[in-house]
C-alpha cells in the first residue's frame, strides 16, 4: 500500500485533497495533517510514506510564510526519505524557484486545485515508487547513497560508529547508522531485533535456538546470540 502525507491547512481544501486522493483505490494510504504539529506527529510515527503534498503557505495571515517548505527539510533530513517525492501546493509562485532548489520537489501545482491534474500527478509519482517494486532501503556512504533490496539483506550487525549489513553476495560497512535508525527503514514484516547488535532478515533463519538462545542464518556459519531481553518477542514471533 502506497502512503500519501497531505499537510494542508485549509479545512476544505484538505478534505477536497483527501476526496481526489481516494478515488486512487484502496491501495492508497491518505493522512492529512491541518498544521505543522499534527505533520511532525505523522511524520515521527513510525508509518511510510511514499509522497507528500505539502501546502508552502501555512498562514492565510502572511503572504510571505512558507512553513511547508521548512517542514520539507524536516522531511529529507530523514534518511529514508531524501529521495522521496515532495509535491508543493500553493498560490505564491514565487516561492516556486526556492522551493525546488532548497527541497528538490517533484513539482509544483497551483490553487486551486483540479482533481484531473492532482490525480495525473499523483499517479506519476506513485508508479515509480518502492510501493510498486521490491522493498527497498537507502543507506549513505562516502556521499553516496546506495539503494538496497530488502531481500537481498540476511542480517545487520552493529559495529564501531555503524552498522555492517551482511547482503547474499557482499558485506557493507555503513558508518554513522545505528541498529535503531536501520530498522526505521526496514519493513517491520519481515525483519526482527533479536540482540542489541543484531537484526535479521527471517527469511533466511535456517533454525531458532530458544534454548541455547541462538539463531543460525542460511550462508553464515556462525551463529547469532539472541539477546535476554528480546528473546520474548522471538518467541512470540515464531508462535504466531
């Protein structure tokens, strides 16, 4: 399911939006925020989004606000969000040039809205988006973000100032990253913290050790510890 962040602080413009945006289908997620406050908690909630449409102006009181476009920095100052597509709603074109080059939107579309050009854009967007394709995380290094397949990742570890992610082919020292930020990115489905220096992908867990609290992966022959305090939750994983 494709997840859509609208930050629009016009109640009825926002429930047009939200209108236009559901006859998408049912594969589409739509949470409106009407402020910054109510985007921020979104946006720190811990649920994916695979576009925002945010209003630039937030005061119908100053011509001149463009606290859209600060709430868009937040948003690529999330990791897994930097190449995200962020679609700038308003009435002020000038703010259209420092929009693009501070935030990289996507595009621009101007009030008010027609549901024909909102929906085409919209559509754009979401089939090139990870919703449509393989699972995927992005991860930086010397500058450089990588994008890596889900199903390619057997498991993380943490190590000095990073995190090591052991892939099926190849292992990637990514520094600066810890285990917490990692599973931030990761589908919550399908990958599990089984130690404070570990996560693995269940996919390829040959066998659980509850026991002997440990984990053997398929392809690595070493063994993996579960932690005492997330032995728990594996336990309630495997009973599910």
């Amino acid at each position: 399911m494709a997840g859509i962040l609208v930050l629009e602080d016009d109640m009825v413009s926002r429930g047009a939006l939200v209108s236009m945006l559901g006859k998408l289908g049912e594969e589409v997620r739509i949470d409106a925020a009407a402020d910054l406050k109510e985007a921020e908690e979104l946006l720190d909630s811990g649920k994916n989004y695979d576009l925002f449409l945010l209003d630039v102006n937030l005061d119908r009181e100053d011509r001149e606000d463009a606290s859209g476009i600060l709430f868009a920095e937040k948003i690529r100052a999330v990791m897994k969000y930097e190449l995200t597509p962020i679609v700038m709603l308003t009435s002020v074109s000038t703010l259209e040039i420092e929009a693009y080059r501070k935030i990289h939107c996507y595009q621009y579309i101007l009030k008010p809205y027609e549901e024909a050009e909102v929906c085409s854009v919209v559509r754009k967007v979401l089939a090139h988006t990870r919703s449509y394709e393989k699972p995927y995380i992005i991860v930086k290094k010397n500058g450089i973000n990588y994008k890596i397949l889900c199903e390619d990742i057997v498991f993380c570890k943490a190590i000095p100032r990073g995190v090591c992610i052991y892939l099926k082919e190849e292992q990637m020292d990514i520094p600066y990253l810890t285990i917490r930020q990692l599973l931030d990115k990761l589908p919550a489905d399908g990958f599990i913290q089984c130690h404070r220096m570990f996560v693995v992908n269940q996919e390829y867990v040959k066998y659980y050790d509850l026991v002997n609290q440990m984990i053997q992966m398929e392809g690595y022959p070493d063994k993996i510890d579960i932690g005492v305090t997330y032995k728990a939750e594996v336990r309630r994983l495997l009973n599910e």
